[in-house]
C-alpha cells in the first residue's frame, strides 16, 4: 500500500489548530479550544495520531466547558471513519 499525498498547506494549519486549542484548554478557555480542535479532523481526516491527539484534549475542553457527554456524542458521530494514516503514511482501516 503506497503513502497517501498529504497536503502541506492543510498539515500547517492543522498544527496550528492543534496548538491553539491545547494552548487554549491550558489557559482554561474551553469554548475557544473546542472551536480550535475540532478543526483539526476537518483539515486532514486522515492523520491518526494528529486525530488522536486533538480528540484527547477535545474530551478535556468538554469536561472543562462541564459537558463530557458532548464529547462522546461528537465521537460517536464520527467513529463510522476508516481509512486513517499511519505514521509511515500508509492507510490503514477497514478496507486493509
């Protein structure tokens, strides 16, 4: 299976989606590090780890914004998703 392409400029801002809302949850800010994080699977679905990481401190933002069962609810809406890449850049999902 061959790396899927990744878009250079969606991976930046990505990054930088993924700093502000995890700055944000630091500075006890949860409704600006849940707007922050939440663009992060918008901008590249397909990066796991990066995923991974921003659903991490979105479970965070909710239960600091005192609402964790959002969370799950914003999970399980998305928890249908295959096709994640891996860190060498091969995907992997249910279609392996």
């Amino acid at each position: 299976m061959f790396p899927a392409p990744r878009d250079p400029t969606a991976m930046r801002a990505a990054k930088a989606a993924l700093e502000t809302g995890e700055a944000a949850l630091a500075a006890g800010d949860a409704r600006r590090a849940v707007a922050a994080l939440e663009r992060v699977e918008t901008l590249v679905p397909l990066e796991y780890k990066m995923n991974q990481r921003a659903w991490l401190a979105l479970s965070r933002a909710h239960e600091l914004a005192g609402d964790r069962g959002k969370y799950l609810e914003y999970k399980a809406r998305r928890s249908t998703r295959v096709g994640w890449r891996t860190r060498d850049g091969t995907r992997s999902g249910d279609d392996d």
